[in-house]
C-alpha cells in the first residue's frame, strides 16, 4: 500500500532528486508499513530491480539493527529507509561500505545542525566505528547493510538507514543515548521564535534526496579509490578516536580506522590491532 501523501509525497521527492541531480531514488516504493525496508529491497532485489531502487516505510513491524538488534522508530517519526545497491566488489571492500555511508548521512546531519547561530553553537556530529552517527555521545542515525552474494563479489549490497528525525522523547533504555534532529534543534527553534523566525524540521522528501545526494557522491569515489579516500574525513569526525575502547575480547586506545574498515586500537603494551568487526563498549563513557 502507498503512504498518503501528507507523510511523503512523490513528486515534492523527484523534484528536490532533481534539483540536486541526483540518480539513485528511482525506482521508488513508499509504504505505510513494512516489516523492514531492508526487505523490500532484498525481494526488489530477486526480481532484478535496479542499482538506485529505494524503499521508505511510515512504519517498520520489524526494524532490524546490527547484531540481531531492534531498530525502534515511532511510525511517521522518523526515516526509515533502504537502498539497493549493484557495487559487484568483493566482500572484504564491501565491510567498509557502512563508514562510508555514516560519512553521507553525517554530512546530512551535520548541514542541518551547523547554521551559524552564535547563541547555540553547532555540536560534533561524529562517526562511531563501524555504523552509527552521533551527535557529541547520542546517536541519530545507524546503517545496516546486508549483502548478498554471487560466487566471491557481492552483487547487491541493501544499505538500511534509519534516520531519527522528528522523536523527542525515547523509551527509557534508549533515553539518553538517543536523540534527533527534532532535539537538537529544540533550542536553536525556540530562540528562533523569540527573534521572530522559524526553523522547521526538514521534511523527509528534502532529508532523502540530500542522503542520497550524498551517499552518491561518495559511492563513486569507494567504488574507484576504496575507503583509503575517505580516511582524512573519518579521521576527522572519528567518536572513538583517543577512547579507551573494548571490541569483543580487544582492549585499548582506539586510534582511528584502517584503509580495511577495521578499527585500529593499541593497548597497554603499545601493539596495535585492528577489530574487523564486533561491539564497540566505551570504556570511558561519558
Ligand atoms: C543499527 O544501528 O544497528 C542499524 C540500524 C538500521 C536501521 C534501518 S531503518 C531502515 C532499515 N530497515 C531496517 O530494518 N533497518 C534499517
């Protein structure tokens, strides 16, 4: 079933596609619900549908994170959205995929954050290793890719976001660790108002067409160049790096990213090791 155009409309989507001429987001399928997005691409996905092919869902039943996780997301709140890439790489390029596409949607995140406003001054919009976008210690926004196979190059990579737009308030395990471009524009808007101007949210057309804009962009250049194209502008928006860090069974100082897409930490010894995947605990948390 296609959403009611109030919570997303088409043509106000092909238009801001337009405007930043931007390929990806066609073919594209709205629902009202669906268990994941990611599976409306994985099915899109058997029947041949095309690199670009993207699907947005009012309300997932069954939102999915990494490692088994829920994803939560109040329906109509936020982004949830997912897109079918063709990348045919070998696996071991495609783990970096994810930072790549936390860079697109931190780029997105961080315009939206970062107007001049001498009264509230923009905060750090970070990357955290492998798949999360934070604003100073809460996350916005995490990726979910999932792969697919054929022989040993990936023949399509599902790049899920799920973007928090429009939530203010969290259930209480995620309360303070979560937040949304709604919170953190909660004290910019309310001296807007005082000056007499507005500061509306984006809408979610405007939102996708600027991610997929971005992660665009950058695909080409990880398709040609890799990730080790990307690792100044990791390194720069890096939320682990100089952290006392546990990865799975690694303890140490994380030290930025390696041209692989591992995390790079050096324990007390001084040796360095690189975890290529696994659970990030702040061992210092703030
Ligand atoms: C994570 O932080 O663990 C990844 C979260 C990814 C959530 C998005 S929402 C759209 C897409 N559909 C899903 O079921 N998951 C991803």
């Amino acid at each position: 079933m296609t959403a009611p155009d109030s919570w997303f409309d088409v043509s106000r989507f092909d238009e801001a596609r337009r405007r930043r001429n931007v390929h990806w987001g066609a073919p594209l399928a709205v629902l009202e619900t669906a268990t994941s997005t990611n599976d409306l691409a994985l099915e899109a996905e058997r029947s041949g549908a095309p690199e670009g092919a993207t699907f947005v869902a009012r309300e997932q039943t069954r939102g999915r994170g990494r490692r088994g996780n829920t994803w939560w997301a109040p329906p109509g709140d936020n982004l949830t959205c997912s897109l079918l890439l063709r990348p045919e790489l070998d696996a071991k390029t495609i783990a970096a995929l994810p930072l790549v596409v936390g860079l697109a949607v931190r780029e997105v995140v961080a315009r939206r954050l970062e107007r001049p406003d001498a009264l509230f001054p923009a905060p750090p919009v970070l990357v955290k290793w492998p798949n999360d976008v934070l604003v100073e210690s809460r996350k916005i926004a995490g990726v979910l890719v999932e792969s697919r196979l054929r022989l040993e190059a990936v023949s399509a990579a599902i790049v899920g976001i799920g973007l928090n737009v429009r939530t203010r308030v969290f259930p209480e395990e995620l309360a303070g660790r979560a937040t949304s471009l709604a919170r953190e524009l909660r004290d910019r808007r309310a001296a807007s108002a005082a000056r007499g101007t507005t500061e509306e949210l984006p809408a979610f057309e405007e939102l996708l067409a600027e991610l997929l804009a971005s992660l665009e962009r950058r695909y080409a250049r990880f398709r040609s160049d890799g990730l080790a194209s990307f690792l100044a502008e990791l390194d720069v928006c890096d939320a682990l790096r100089g952290r006392p860090v546990r990865v799975d069974g690694l303890v140490g100082i994380a030290v930025g990213i390696a041209a692989d897409g591992a995390l790079r930490l050096v324990d007390d010894a001084g040796t360095e090791h690189r975890a290529h995947a696994g659970h990030v605990e702040l061992l210092d948390p703030r």
